[in-house]
C-alpha cells in the first residue's frame, strides 16, 4: 500500500532510552512495513551518547526482534528502513545541538523538494520537557504549526500547580495543535473500540443510562511489581501513575455523551465534560469512597517474591500505595447516583483491563423456585487485557426437559475474529495519528488538570497522614479487605473474568 502524506522527520529525544528501544522504534517499524510511512522520511535519534548511525540501528535491530509483534526482522526490509535512521549527539543544554537538528530538517527539505511535517518525540524525563520545549522555541524549529508537532510522554504533572505549570509552558511556546500528550493505553484496539461498540450499535444507547446500569466497575491490575522502578514509584504511587490518567480516560469513554462527529476536539469536549460533572470529595467523605493499599511479601506463581517496602530505592516505612480503589460519581442526567468503582494494584493474581457495566435486575422474577438459582444481572464485560473482547453475559434455558436457568456468554473475541497478527501494538495507532495530525485520542490540557482536579484532595489527604497498616495485603492477592468492604457496603463485589490464559 503506497501512503501518499506528505514527508515527515521523526526527532526522538531519548533515542539511546528504553522506551524507544521497547516501544517507539519497534512501532515506527511496523508501520514502514504496513505502507503507512510516505516515500520520504528520516528518523533522528538524539542522546548524549557518542554513538555512530551504524551502532544506533544495530541496538534498535535488537530492539525490534524482541519487542515486535511480528517477532526478527526480514534482513532486506529492515535494510531499506535502517538506512533512513540516523544518530545525532547532543546536549540539549546547547542551542548548538538545536542548530544542528535545524541543519537536518533543511536538508530533507532541499532533498525532497518538498516541506516535511517534522515530528519532536520527548522520550526523556518529565523534567526535561521544558528546556527541549523552550529550546525549539528559542532556535525557530517549530515555527509552522501545520508542520511541526511535539510528542510529550506521561507524567503530565505530579500535581495540579506542576500540571498547570506544564502546559503553560508548552502553550507559551506552541499552539496546542502542535501538542500531543501521548497516553499509550488510548492507542489500545479495545480502548478504541468503546467508542465504536457504543456509538455505531443503536441497541445499546437506550440502555446505556442509571435506568438500566446498576453499576460501572474498571479495573486494572498488574501482577509484577516496582521491580527497578521503585524510585520513580516513590514519587508517584497508584493514583498518579493509574487513576489520573489511563482508569479516568476509561471512564471517561464509558461515561461521554454521544459526539456529533468523530472530530478531535468535539470528542475530547465529550471527555471533559464527564471530568467537570465527577463529584468532587469533601473531607469527610475519603474514608467511605477510597481505599489505599500495599503491597507485603509472598509468593507469585512459585517464586516467593519481596513486599514493597524491601524493593530498591524504597523507603523502609513508605506510606506510597501500590493499590488505590476509588468509588466515583458521575452527577449528570445520564448517570447520577450510578457508583463508577475504579481499582487497580501490583503484585496481584494476574495482569488483566476489565470494565464491567453490570445491569439492573429484572424487575420481575417469573420463574419458579429452584429453576434460577444460577440467575444473575446481566453483564457487559469489555477485555482489554490480556485478552481482548467484548462480551455480553446473558441467561438462558439449559438443554433438558426441565426449565432451568443458567448464565451464557455472547463473545466478541478480537484474535478469533482478526487474528492475532492483525493487531497493531498501541504505539503504532499513536504514532500514526500524530503523522496524519489526529489528536483524537491524545489528551487535552484541560483534560489533564481536570483529572488532577478531582484527585488532589484523595491526594493531599494520603500524603497527610501515615499509612499506619502497611503493607496491608500479601502478594498474589487482590488487594485489602477494605476494597471489597468499598463495594460490599453497596450489596456489590468485584467482578473477575476468567480470561483464556487464566484458565
């Protein structure tokens, strides 16, 4: 498939980084080999490394036959891309540096004969976006708003007031259509297809309401632990590194009222119209609608493993939750009174996404005693992880001459449908988006203070008060007791989906 956009020249601060080893590099890859990539293009990795453009594809070739989902790379295909991938040295302290990527954009220009978008991915840490930004700014490289863009990776903040302080910083320099804040899990196939399900299906938006919706549940849990991350996590904890972003875009999807169109901005003013309409906590609420947890030390699938306060560059007496479950509420037309329960945790039983929305009871049993005792609300149940489908869980007659109910599945399984291989990784729908100039599933800066809006008294209040009964559940286990009370209190329970590779 021939792509017929205009040139484009990738910038990737960081370009030595994991993340670019792991995710970017691998991504932009398999869009060159599904044609997405238009004739001319240059991928310029930066670092302050002394590295030479033979030594940069050698570490990204590795990167790709481990990290691809289409596994090692076909050595001629591979070929034609290495050569567009150079390395250039730099201190981002100097304007030199900064002149010298200005050096390389005209000279694309002069050899394509033609002006490319030109693309400033920062895979660095959060408190080097602000010289790169000013830099660019200072030395006139993203001077074109249609043709420069600026790729800023999560955290966007540690707080409102940094939030704030970030993009005004990046408004002051650029127009917020240059600005693509990139949250990998809204690149998600199954993430997308919320929107999809919800808004191409006329079936479900007269039931999507606090008519027929009891309650909503999003939960995400990782089964690893801070492993080597166990100074950043010090500083950051579930809420931030969870909650405030990838859980409430999910809610977000789930909860938005129908957009007129499918354009960017009319989509995320859908957005953040349900982060304006959350309820905002009162002091004396936290204790009824949020729980904190961490993790102790235990044993996950044979291995005895550490609790958190034993990890690397972890304090010994750590109050920072590695488990947050919250207890939201949306207070519009749509969906007051309608709890949205949240969780998510390490070093629990497996790695899984699942939203729930589980539906009222039928307003009238008409079955007789004993033919429904397995008679339950129905679900839709959307997997986004580790498989993804969508399924809708039903009751129905159980084969016999008797009348007896038992619950089913109507399954939309995206591997058998699709195939496994069809499944682009998240990275490559976000990088491709930010080619074509779609912010549509990118954040917004008001989207992002929003979310910090609602959280900060959750999170003044924890950073207050010492967590007194940490760690407060054992690895390989769902969480504290506390959460299950969260739900209990309701008549609820956490619901757990058996998934293809749990069973």
């Amino acid at each position: 498939m021939e792509n017929t956009q205009q040139p484009v020249v990738f910038i990737i601060f960081g370009g030595t980084g994991d993340l670019n080893w792991r995710k970017i590099n691998p991504a932009l890859y398999n869009l060159y080999l599904d044609g997405y990539f238009p004739k001319n293009f240059a991928i310029i990795n930066s670092g302050r490394r002394d590295l030479t453009d033979d030594d940069i594809r050698e570490k990204l070739q590795e990167g790709v036959n481990k990290f691809s989902r289409r596994g090692k790379v076909d050595k001629e295909q591979w070929s034609a891309f290495a050569e567009k991938i150079t390395y250039q040295p730099a201190d981002i302290m100097e304007d030199k540096s900064f002149q010298t990527f200005g050096e390389s954009i005209k000279r694309c220009e002069e050899e394509w004969g033609e002006k490319p978008t030109v693309i400033f991915y920062m895979s660095v840490a959060a408190q080097f976006f602000s010289v790169i930004a000013e830099k660019i700014k200072k030395n006139k490289l993203a001077e074109d708003i249609a043709h420069s863009r600026i790729v800023i990776e999560k955290p966007f903040g540690h707080d409102l007031e940094s939030s704030r302080e970030l993009n005004n910083l990046f408004c002051r320099n650029f127009d917020e259509k240059q600005i693509y804040r990139i949250d990998h899990y809204l690149g998600k196939e199954a993430v997308q297809n919320i929107m999809a399900f919800r808004f191409a299906n006329a079936i479900l938006e007269p039931l999507w309401n606090r008519n027929y919706i009891e309650h909503v549940q999003i939960s995400v849990s990782e089964q690893i632990g801070v492993g080597s991350r166990g100074g950043f996590y010090e500083g950051a904890g579930a809420l931030r590194d969870m909650v405030q972003n990838h859980i409430l875009q999910l809610l977000c999807l789930v909860g938005m009222e129908a957009p007129v169109s499918f354009d960017a901005d009319e989509i995320r003013n859908k957005k953040v119209d349900v982060l304006r309409s959350m309820r905002r906590f009162k002091a004396d609420e936290l204790k009824h609608n949020v729980v904190r947890g961490q993790y102790g030390e235990g044993w996950v699938e044979g291995e005895e493993v550490k609790g958190y306060r034993e990890e690397g560059d972890v304090d010994s007496e750590s109050s920072v939750e590695t488990f947050a479950a919250v207890k939201f509420f949306v207070d519009n037309w749509r969906w007051f009174d309608v709890p949205f329960y949240v969780r998510t945790g390490k070093r629990m039983p497996e790695k899984s996404s699942v939203i729930t929305i589980q539906f009222r009871d039928v307003p009238h049993k008409i079955f007789p005693v004993g033919t429904s005792d397995n008679l339950r609300q129905n679900r839709l149940v959307i997997s986004i992880q580790p498989d993804m489908s969508i399924r809708f869980q039903v009751q129905a007659k159980t084969p016999g001459v008797e009348m007896a109910l038992n619950n089913v599945d109507m399954v939309f399984d995206y591997d058998d449908s699709f195939g496994e291989d069809k499944t682009p990784e998240a990275y490559e729908t976000l990088l491709l988006d930010t080619m074509t100039g779609d912010q549509t599933l990118y954040m917004r800066g008001d989207q992002v203070e929003e979310a910090w809006k609602l959280l900060m008294p959750v999170l003044d209040n924890w950073e207050s008060k010492t967590a007194n009964d940490f760690p407060n559940y054992a690895a390989d286990t769902w969480g504290p007791e506390a959460a299950n009370a969260l739900l209990a209190r309701d008549g609820y329970h956490w619901f757990t989906l058996k998934t293809k590779k749990s069973k």
